[in-house]
C-alpha cells in the first residue's frame, strides 16, 4: 500500500464523521436514535426558492458549467441582503465571492494567505475545521480561550502575552458556535483594533446571524475599509438550505481575488438554477425569518426541558440553533455521559470537548429536530434516569 501524505497526521477524522456512522450502524440494528446533535435544518426551504429551482433547472442551457465568480444576480443579491441585514454597502463585483457552502471558504482564505510555518489563532472552544486545515497547510495553530467567565469573549490580555509577529491570521466565529454567544459592535471593535494594531487578518464566520438573534452584527461595519477583515456567510442556516451548499465570502478586492485564485483551481463554479434559488432566498422577508425562528424558539422550551432534566446549567443569553449547557459537578467524564444516553437511552447529544478543551463540561443539543422529537427524548431520558436511579 502507498503511504499516505504526513499531513494527515496532524488531524483526525471529524468527530460527527465517526458518530454519524456509529448512529447509522445502531439503526441499521433496529434501534431507534434521537439525533439532537448534528446543525442540519430539517425545516425546508421556502417554496418559492424550490419553485425557482426546478423552473431554472428547466432551460436546457442552464446545465452548463458557469462563471467562477458566480452570475451577477447573485452576487448582486448577496450585496443587497448585507445591506438590508447589516446596513453594509459591498461591491458585488469585487467585494463578494459566492462559494460551495462557507466550509470551503475556511479552506480557501486559509490557502490564499497561509504559509507554512504562519502562525493561526483559533478559537477554544470553536469550530474545528479552523485549525484542522490550517494544520493540513503547514501553519501552526495557536488556540487562544474562551471561557464562560468572560462570556465566551477573548482575552485580550492573555492574547497580548503571544508572541504575535508571526501571526498571520485570527478566526472568531459570533454568533458563536458552540455556545451561542451573540456578536456585539463592542466587541466588533475591540476585535478589529487588535487586529489593525498587530497587522493580523480577522475572520468572522457568521452563519448564524439571523437564527433567534434579534441584532445581527457584522465585522465588516467597524472596518470600513476592508483592510484587516474577512466574513463569511451562508444560506445553510438562516435560509434551511444546508445541503445546497451557498455560501459567501465577502472583504477587499485584493482579498476576493486571492481566494478566487485558490478556488478556481479547484471547483468549476456553482450549479446555475441553484444560484437563481439562492438569489431569491435573500430577498426573503424579516417575516419569513421571524416564523421560522417562532418554531425554533418552542422546540429550544423542550430542548432547555431534556438539559434541565439531566440537570444541566443553561445560559438564557444565547442566540443560533443550538442549545449550550454545563453538566452537573458530579458528571466527571462527558463522553461517558454521551454515550450513556447514546447507547441507553438511544438520544445523541454533542459533547462539549469536541470543539475544544473549553467545552469540556459541557454539551451541545441542536434544534434542528421536530418538536414531537424532543418530547420523544425528554420520556426517553426520564425512563433512562429511573432506571439508573434503580440500580443505585
């Protein structure tokens, strides 16, 4: 067998790759599992995009393959929506870059400006593709902490204790995930400074922008010139278009450029009719957004109801799809207590550690399930309980 590349030693298979096929084999034993888990809207998309859809997929000459930089409608309509939503004028001719969901772009940006050897602040807990890539690239990864008693924020003078001339790129993530911290102008700006100060390329991943979040906030307002900052930003949550793979990526000319020039030697441009969707999911109505953070706001009452019950801690502050929670004090391992409930009361529950040492007393419960899912896992969980309470 031919010996695969080094790299793949500095990372590890994704944690829900490995628990999605353990999930898949327990069903295919007949067991029933509640995945609460995993950031998949199950909602659909609204109607008139799916009509958009199957009507542009329709004409013959929309199966070709397309621009790099995506059609002009939709890179137009990406631009509208970022100032309608954030108040944000950019160049949908320079400034914006449509992309196969926003994961890529975290490859992208991390190609177009790593070096072997940078140096790239990542946050703990955050999401793990941050650091897994840029290791995949040769860069070092310094992982700087977040911690419930500063509101999940960074320290800024634990970070000014790094050596930070060979820092090349910072990425933060608010709203954040996993904990649900919302973003803040405050917070906006004192990210900024700190990167204008120590010449560092900040990038916010803002997926979750519009998911039970009364103020979206984007990074780029506090730095009008576009010179130190990046955003990413997606149609997979606030728009239940996951599987579609839309996302954006948006900052200064030279920046767009770069990424494209990366991108374009890897993927041959997005699906046409899929683009002619995307463009009419952003000009959604604020209402169309409001009903469906309604359903996500009874199911996140049921999913605080299964935490409590495990006797959880839950923070009445977050935003997102997801629900953040520290475990009991007497709770010494988390993963023991996932795959307890796993393999015993057949619901998975994401364990905090998974996105770093930070989360390690805690757990992730995703919204994205039907309430009817949720009722089914609190009668699961209370008989799993019983019967532990009958062995004691």
């Amino acid at each position: 067998m031919i010996k695969i590349a080094e790299r793949l030693q500095q990372v590890e298979e994704y944690y829900f790759s490995k628990k999605l096929e353990e999930i898949r084999q327990m069903q295919d034993a007949g067991k029933e599992v509640l995945n609460l888990g995993i950031g998949s809207p199950d909602l659909p998309p609204d109607g008139g995009v799916v009509d958009e859809l199957i009507s542009s997929a329709r004409n013959n000459n929309h199966h070709k393959y397309q621009a790099y930089r995506s059609s002009a409608e939709l890179r137009e309509s990406m631009s509208r929506f970022y100032y309608n939503t954030f108040s944000i004028r950019l160049n949908p001719k320079e400034e914006i870059l449509p992309l196969l969901g926003s994961k890529e772009g975290v490859l992208y940006i991390s190609m177009a400006f790593l070096n072997p050897g940078d140096i790239v602040l990542v946050p703990n807990p955050g999401y793990p593709a941050y650091g897994a890539i840029a290791q995949l690239l040769g860069a070092r990864v310094i992982e700087y902490n977040l911690t419930e008693e500063n509101n999940w924020h960074p320290d800024f003078d634990e970070l000014g204790d790094i050596d930070l001339l060979k820092v090349k790129m910072m990425w933060v993530n608010y709203p954040h995930m996993p904990t649900g911290t919302p973003a803040s102008d405050e917070l906006f700006h004192e990210l900024v400074s700190f990167a204008k100060t120590n010449e560092i390329l900040l990038c916010n991943d803002n997926p979750y922008s519009q998911v039970l979040n009364d103020k979206p906030v984007s990074i780029l307002k506090d730095n009008p010139d576009l010179s130190h900052t990046i955003e990413l930003n997606s149609l997979s949550k606030s728009f239940n278009m996951a599987g579609w793979r839309v996302g954006m990526v948006l900052g200064h000319k030279n920046y767009i450029d770069a990424i494209l020039q990366a991108k374009s030697n890897v993927d041959s441009g997005m699906f046409l009719p899929i683009q002619h969707a995307a463009a009419k999911a952003l000009q959604l109505s604020q209402e169309w957004h409001d009903e469906r953070n309604e359903i996500y706001k009874t199911r996140r009452v049921k999913a605080n109801e299964i935490l409590e019950g495990i006797g959880c801690e839950i923070s009445p502050h977050q935003v997102g799809m997801f629900v953040w929670a520290k475990v009991p004090k007497d709770i010494i391992d988390t993963h023991e207590l996932i795959d307890d409930l796993l393999h015993n009361a057949y619901v998975f529950i994401t364990p905090g550690e998974v996105f770093g040492s930070n989360g390690q007393r805690y757990i992730r419960l995703s919204l994205c399930s039907d309430e009817k899912i949720f009722v089914k896992a609190i009668d699961r969980i209370k008989a799993w309980q019983e019967r532990k309470l009958q062995l004691v």
